[in-house]
C-alpha cells in the first residue's frame, strides 16, 4: 500500500473532520491531485466566497477547499445556461452544416462517431469567473473527446466568401432587441481561421462517458483556446456567413468595456470576449502541526511558473506539479509555509506563461480600467489565520 492510501485511510480513520469530507471526494482510479500528507489539517480561510444567488444556486460551483483531483469529476463539474436546457430527441438530431459552403450536408451522431476521434484535456472557466464575490468557483478540468471541427469543415468545404462560422444552440429564450421582444436562440462566432485549430473538436464524450445533457449532449464545440462562452452546448447548427454575427452573446453581452492608453491617448473600448487568459487561485491551505502548505491552480495559459506573495511580502516561487500536465489544463501548484507567525495573514498568487506573461496585478491596468465583470483574470489575495 502506498503513502497515498495509508493518509487516505488515515483520514478516514479520524472522523467528523473537514479533512474526511476532503478524502470522501476522491474517485477511485483519479489522480490525487494534492497528495495529502499524513496527519493533514485544512485550514479555513477567512474570507469564503458568499453563496451564489438562486440562479447559480444549483450550477455545481468549484468550492477551491474541496479542489482535490486535477479532473473534475462529471458530477462535480460546473454548469452554466442562459435558457432552459433544451430537449433534443438524439434519435432525431442532426447536425447542420451550411450557408457559405461548398457542400452543405447534415451528419448524424454515428456518423460523426465514426469519424476521427481526439481528445482534449481541457479547464473550462466561466468568463465571468471572478467578476463577482459568489462567482470564484466557475471552472473545471475534464477529459473532452469528439471528432476535430477542422475535419467536419473539411467535408463541406466553406466557400471563399464565409467570413465567420455561427455555432448555433438548440437552446432558446425570449430577448428583447430594440424594443421589440422575440425568440433567439443562443448562438457564438469564430473566425474561420480560429474555428481551424486542429484542438477544437465537437465533443460527444467527457471524461471517458457519453456527454451529460446538461454539458451540452449530445454535441457541443470543445474550443481549448477561450473562455466557457465559445464552446456552445447542444449544438444543431453550424453556419457559414460572409458578415459579422452580431448576437448577444457575441455583441451584447460578454463584452468587455475598459479604458485603454496608446499613443497618448485614452480612449473606452468595446471587445467581444473570448480567448482564454492567464490566472491562478491559491485552493487552500493545510497544515501538520506548525508545517503550513499553500496550494493553488494555475491555468489559460501555458504555465511556466506560479509565485506567491504573504501579507505583500516579496514573491516566492511554488513548486508547480508536473505530474499532471496538459496543454489546455490548469497546473496545481503548492507552496511550504513553515512555522509561520501566528494570527491574520494574506495569501496572494501569481501565474507566468512561458512567454513572461504576468498575471495582472489588480491595480494593472487591463483590469483596473475594467467596468464589466468578464475577463477578471486579476491575482487574487485571500486571508487565513495561523494559530
Ligand atoms: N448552447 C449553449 N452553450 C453554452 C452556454 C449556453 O447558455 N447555451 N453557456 C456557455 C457558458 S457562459 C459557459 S461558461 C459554458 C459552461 O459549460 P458547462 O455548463 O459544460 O460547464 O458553456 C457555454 N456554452
Ligand atoms: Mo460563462
């Protein structure tokens, strides 16, 4: 029996404690994420996110105390609609493909199942993630497979004129534009070019079983390069345009306005949201006896390093856990705090891409001149007594 096990039974063994909550949630046959060590304590922080209100109340949140595999369990796993989840009857759906294209045509699950099929590990986080004080739990890690968008494209061919790709929802709700109240149903673009990354797949598979309903079965756009919004659930459509798609979900909302400077100039901008943008979260921190750990993720981008800074001290650098790696997934990282004094302290970390990309500090200005709650990719500070 490993190490892993022994602490595992350990925790078990000692009862009633936040720690056995913490060992209840393994699968069997999932990576710990956080090996625990023996005798682990989990040590609260002081400024638990509020609960979400009604809407978001059942959406499955991450609680980052629990954050203990580096998949997210399926049933763990966050959810978001904008409408109702629509009811498809799987017998009878049918991918479309069409306007500027070649060949128009329509697939049927098999036949997209029996196409080449790729996986991709992938965290998924909310856009908004972050931009409220409920909202820090809108992310997951899991294993999406299907067959890749490229070759769905390849077989119909867009024709020269198909500016943009319309991912269209089979789910639908009342929207009032102008004045005038109409159904709409939820939709997103991409420019061709993007929707050709060999990463994207039309998901039918997540973590190794059949796509859940509420995850967007029986297909959805798996898009490894930007934020939950771009990869639209119960897909029926996809549609080539030669002009911009201007929906709410492109246009509307998921807009991020802010102040920017160049040339001596500043001036409010307006930008669809989108590509994924480099962050981390310090989860939790542990102790054994006066041995503290910090332990974080980093993700949405290739992650280089994470640093860590106590009560606005210098940085220090974490060990990041190579172990369980992917391109499009978040790292874990974690921190040893050895003996540190006792009472109030504050934790704040940092994420660095390999390309020396920083995480924003929150008085930077990408997300200080910010007046929308998308795109809040800040570093974040949390506090924790020790005893
Ligand atoms: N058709 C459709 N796709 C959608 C949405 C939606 O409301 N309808 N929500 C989007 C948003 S905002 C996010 S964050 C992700 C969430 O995916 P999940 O529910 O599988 O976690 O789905 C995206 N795809
Ligand atoms: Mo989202």
């Amino acid at each position: 029996m490993n190490e892993l096990h022994s602490t595992r039974r350990e925790l078990l063994a000692r009862g009633g404690s936040a720690a056995v909550g913490l060992a209840l949630l393994h699968a069997p046959g999932l990576a710990l994420a956080f090996p625990a060590r023996a005798g682990e304590e989990l040590v609260p922080w002081l400024d638990p996110p509020p609960e979400p209100p009604p809407p978001f109340a059942n959406s499955n949140l991450l609680r980052w105390p629990e954050l203990d595999s580096w998949i997210t369990p399926t049933a763990k796993f966050f959810r978001i609609e904008h409408y109702k989840v629509p009811e498809i009857d799987p017998a009878r759906w049918r991918l479309e493909v069409g306007g500027r294209v070649r060949k128009p045509r329509s697939f049927t699950l098999a036949q997209l199942k029996a196409m080449p099929r790729k996986e991709v590990t992938f965290t998924l986080e909310c856009s908004g993630n972050r931009g409220f004080p409920w909202f820090t739990g809108g992310i997951g890690t899991a294993r999406f497979a299907g067959v890749p968008l490229a070759n769905v494209l390849g077989e119909v061919g867009l024709a020269d004129d198909g500016r943009e790709l319309v991912f269209w929802g089979a789910d639908r709700g009342q929207e009032e534009v102008r004045g005038t109240t109409m159904e709409q149903s939820f939709a997103r673009a991409m420019a061709p070019e993007d929707a050709l990354h060999p990463d994207n797949i039309l998901c039918y598979e997540m973590n190794g079983r059949p796509l859940p309903v509420a995850h967007g079965a029986p297909l959805r756009l798996i898009a490894p390069n930007w934020y939950g919004i771009a990869n639209v659930k119960w897909l029926v459509r996809i549609e080539a345009i030669n002009t911009r798609y201007m929906g709410r979900f492109m246009a509307r909302d998921y807009v991020s306005v802010r102040k920017e400077r160049g040339n001596g100039e500043s001036r409010w901008t307006e930008k669809s949201v989108g590509r994924r943008r480099i962050n981390s979260y310090p989860a939790k921190v542990t102790r054994v006896g006066r041995a503290y750990r910090i332990q974080g993720a980093a993700w949405g981008a290739p992650i280089a390093k994470v640093e860590v800074s106590i009560d606005g001290g210098p940085w220090s650098e974490a060990s990041v856990d190579r172990s369980q790696q992917a391109t499009y997934a978040w790292s874990f990282w974690h921190l040893d705090w050895n003996d540190p004094p006792p009472g109030e302290h504050t934790v704040r970390s940092r994420a660095i891409d390999r390309q020396g990309n920083v995480q924003p500090a929150p008085d930077d200005a990408i997300v200080a001149d910010k007046i929308t709650y998308w795109e809040s990719n800040g570093q974040a500070t949390r506090r924790v007594r020790t005893g």
